[in-house]
C-alpha cells in the first residue's frame, strides 16, 4: 500500500478570498505579524497498489480530472512513508 499527501492551492494570481478573511480574523485575535494567508485542500490518498511509478501516474490523473481545477489551482504531492 502506498499512502499520498496531496495539496491543493490557488495560483498565486487568483485571489484568495478565504485566506484574506482568516488573515483579518487572526490579525483582530492578537497575531498582527500576520501578513497574508493562502486557503488550500489537503487530501491523503491510500492506493492498494505497491507501483510507485503507477500510482504517481494516477495521482497526476486524479489532480487534474478530480481534485483540482487546473484553470485555476496548482497541486504538489508526496508519497508519505509507511
């Protein structure tokens, strides 16, 4: 089995209009060296498979069809040690 940390974010010319509302709540919670805030998803994926090759291939697929929107999102990902 091989486990897959995925995240997703907007691309840095997207407004963030979730992140800018939780830098304004933390700044008014008494953290002003806040400066900005970027929202994203997070996912952690278990493949029953043991490829490494195979499952990079089908988290690449599942970024592009499922978990993001690639007009306006980028992913990274990671194979998490078991």
């Amino acid at each position: 089995m091989i486990r897959v940390h995925v995240l997703v974010h907007l691309k840095p010319d997207i407004l963030d209009a979730e992140g800018q509302v939780i830098a304004q709540a933390v700044v008014a919670a008494g953290h002003p060296s806040v400066a900005s805030v970027r929202a994203g998803k997070s996912f952690h994926i278990n493949f029953n498979s043991t490829d490494r090759a195979e499952v990079e291939r089908e988290v690449e697929r599942l970024c592009r069809e499922a978990l993001a929107n690639p007009l306006i999102e980028s992913w990274e990902w990671t194979v998490e040690a078991r």
